[in-house]
C-alpha cells in the first residue's frame, strides 16, 4: 500500500524532478532557437531574379527588390504576382527553418501524441 501523498516504489518522484529540469532546458532551447531566428533573414526571388523579397525569421517583409524591366506601367498585374510569389517562398523558407530548428530541439519528442510538438 502507498503512502498517503506518495508514489508506489518511491522511484517516481526523482525521474518528475528530472523531467522537469529536462523540460526547463528545452524551454531555454526553444527560446533562445527563437532569438535567432528572429535574427535571419531570409530573400526569395521570383521572375528569374526581377523580384526579390526578402523577409524577417518573424515574418515581416523588410525589403523588396525591383529589376527595372519588370516595372510595366502595362502589366502591373505580373509584377503584383511576382512580388506575391516571391513573398511566398521566402515565407516558406522561414518556416521550413524553423520547423527544422524545433525537430532537432525535440528530437522527435511527442512523436505520435496528438497535441505534442
């Protein structure tokens, strides 16, 4: 019979505190993971390199990047799709660096578990 207020075997306690301390460190990980990502930028071009983007590791746009002769008062509407496009991939360049950023900080931890990572 378990002590009031106690674990069975008395080995539980020891590995939470451990759990513990290891999540602590993940979350320090994760932020500092975070810092730096912030930190990068990352350019995507589109048009064969008449647009470029380039864009914040927090998802701000901070510069776009115009070839002169992609400027067509004529076709405004390419260029708004290239700008578009661009924006886009440097977008997804963030994420697939981040996303790769959490799985090595996890390392697979919560694989499976709806709701984990």
């Amino acid at each position: 019979m378990a002590k009031r207020g106690g674990f069975p075997g008395g080995g539980m306690p020891g590995n939470m505190a451990n759990l513990m301390k290891q999540a602590q460190r993940m979350q320090r990980q994760m932020e500092e993971q975070q810092k730096e990502m912030e930190a990068k930028e990352f350019t995507a071009a589109a048009g064969g390199g008449a647009v470029e983007v380039t864009v914040s590791g927090k998802r701000e746009v901070l510069k776009v990047k115009l070839s002169e002769e992609v400027v067509d008062p004529d076709d405004i509407e390419m260029l708004e799709d290239l700008i578009v496009a661009a924006a886009n991939e440097a977008l997804r360049q963030v994420d697939e660096e981040s996303g790769a950023a959490m799985s090595r900080l996890t390392g697979g931890l919560g694989g499976g578990i709806p709701g984990m990572f």
